[in-house]
C-alpha cells in the first residue's frame, strides 16, 4: 500500500459520494484521483485501466463543464437511456472490449487482458453516462466495482480492492438516490 493508494483512495471515496448527491465538485475531486490511479495502475501492468483513468480525468473535466450551471442538485433532470440507446451501448460496448483485449493480448503482457478491457471499455460507458445524469450509470457501475475489487485483490492493490467494494455500496446508493429524481 502506498501513499498514492492511500490519497487515491480518500479522494475517489469523496468524490463517489458527492456523485450520488449530484455535487458538481465530483467532477475536480473525480479528476484528481483519476490521475494518481493511472500511475498506480501503470506500475500494475493494468494498462487498459491506466488509460481509463486518464480518460476518466477528461470525462470528469467535461462533467464539470456540463454540470458547471448547477448551484443545487435539483436543476438537472436525471434521464433513462431509451431502449434503442441501450442496445447501442452495449452491442458497440461488446464490440469495442474484443477488439481492445485482443490488443492487449497480442501486444501488451497484462494476464486479465479481457477483465481489464471490460472494465475500460464500460467504464468509459458509465463515466460518459454520468456526466450526462443517465440513472443506469449506476447499475454499470455496481458490476463494474465489483469485477474490478476481484482483479485489484488479485494484484496485491488491497486497499484498492476495498475502495471498490465501497462504491459498490455507493454506487447503490447513487442508483436509490438518482432513481428518486428520474
């Protein structure tokens, strides 16, 4: 455990938490954490998560700008993703997570090379969900947490691991509360 681990962890807890309230500082604390998990992850050879989080930095920038008129958490209106926009979603999320695993499988030495595609692939889909206040970002985001616990476990990112357990909780959380305002 490190102290990058540490201050990543504390920051992504906060910032997870104002997500589930609809606080726009989610979006500068969500940035900040994001970038001291790309260099944790590098040095975990997760390289697909590397990239989502400093993808996840950019997205949190355009979170903030999208959410930037909110002075209260009512004025933005929570939306549910059609169904067409769901099926979309997910055939091009399928689609896009074989092709970026088998990259990782012919050029990069990662052993989860299909989990941590997922986990970018549909994390991209979730973090873009959010900062567009659809509700079902949060059910992405409880499947997500929970296969990413599993992998940081099983790359000695303990207290990482733990992190994720814990916004599965909020993510649920986040889902009850956002589930109130659609």
């Amino acid at each position: 455990m490190s102290t990058i681990e540490i201050i990543g962890f504390v920051i992504s807890l906060l910032a997870i938490y104002l997500a589930t309230r609809q606080h726009r500082l989610t979006w500068p604390l969500q940035m900040i954490a994001s970038l001291l998990y790309v260099y944790l992850f590098l040095n975990a050879n997760l390289y697909g998560e590397s990239l989502l989080q400093l993808v996840y930095a950019g997205i949190a920038a355009y979170g903030f700008y999208h959410w930037r008129s909110q002075t209260h958490h009512d004025d933005f209106k929570v939306e549910r993703l059609s169904g067409k926009e769901w099926l979309y979603i997910n055939i091009i999320g399928i689609a896009l997570l074989l092709l970026v695993a088998q990259f990782q499988v012919q050029f990069l030495p990662t052993d989860v090379p299909y989990l941590d595609s997922s986990i970018f692939i549909f994390g991209l889909i979730a973090q873009w969900m959010q900062a567009r206040k659809k509700i079902e970002n949060w059910l992405y985001w409880i499947v997500l947490d929970i296969i990413s616990a599993g992998i940081y476990w099983y790359k000695d990112l303990h207290l990482t691991a733990v992190l994720y357990l814990i916004l599965t909780v909020l993510a649920i959380t986040g889902w009850l509360n956002w589930r109130k305002k659609a």
